[in-house]
C-alpha cells in the first residue's frame, strides 16, 4: 500500500472511482482534471499494487490562511482499515505546509462514517447547507479544524515537543 501525489496519469482512474463512489453528483472530468492541475490543490493517491483504493484533494492557496477538503473517496473493498483517516491526513498536512491555519469541508449529512471520521480528528459542525447535495435533496453538514491545533495534538500524541 503506497501513498504519493497524484498526477494527470491518474485522472482515469480517479474517475472511475469518483462515479463509483459518488453516483448521483460525482464531479466531471473536466473539473477534476483542473483540480489535478491547479497549483492551488494537493490530491494524493492510495494505491496498492498499481490499483488506486483512493484519492483525496485539498484546496489551499499558499499562506491563505485556509483550506477545503476538496474530496475524499475510498473504494468498497478497502473501507474500514483506517484509509480514509491516512488520506486525510495527508491532505491536513499538505494544508499547514502552505500556512493554513483552519480546514474547511462539507460532508452529506447521510454519510455517519465520514461525519465520525471528521469529529475524530477534531472537525466541528459549524452550518448546515440543506438540500446541498442535488439531486438527492441531501444536507450537506459544514465542518472546520483549528488546524494548528490538530498539529500540536498530533505532535504531542507522538511525544514530539511542538
């Protein structure tokens, strides 16, 4: 199992996850090529064995100050083992190396795995978007992390001195 920065290779394969994962409102291929591109997003790649078991992307424009989980999927057959928590991660990190300070995301209020995965790591329900997820009429539930403190309780948790 691997970890690295995805690149337009992996554009394929990363859409055929998203439609699998996200059948009713998966992004274009258009919007995530651009995504993939833009020199304001970092997407990684979990792959095992050249099989990609998912992708995640932050947006996070150097020394903004924020950023927003873009997306995260991970496929079927590798849910439950921690892969989701080890792209997110990946995604905060890349986050405070550009200089944010907060991380934003929306999850579909019908998605308890991801909303518990969030609370986990010290995310907090700040809004609710109703109907944001179209066309299934879902909430989406708003989210954000005190970033810099994620990273001194990460530190602390690995006895590193902050």
């Amino acid at each position: 199992m691997s970890l690295r920065d995805a690149t337009a290779e992996d554009l394929a394969a990363i859409m055929d996850l998203e439609r699998t994962s996200f059948p009713t409102d998966a992004w274009s291929e258009a919007m995530m090529r651009e995504e993939l591109a833009s020199r304001h997003s970092h997407y990684v790649v979990l792959e095992d064995a050249g099989i990609l078991l998912g992708y995640g992307g932050v947006r996070a424009v150097e020394r903004a100050g924020d950023a927003d989980i873009q997306t995260i999927a991970i496929a079927a057959a590798a849910r439950g083992r921690g892969r989701g928590r080890e792209l997110l991660t990946a995604l905060l990190r890349a986050a405070r190396a550009r200089g944010a300070r907060e991380v934003f995301l929306e999850v579909r209020a019908d998605n308890p795995v991801a909303t518990s995965l969030y609370a986990s790591e010290g995310f907090l329900e700040i809004a609710r978007r109703p109907r944001y997820y179209q066309p299934d009429d879902v909430d989406a539930v708003v989210m954000k992390l005190d970033l810099v403190g994620w990273v001194a309780r990460a530190a602390a948790d690995a006895g590193v001195c902050s």
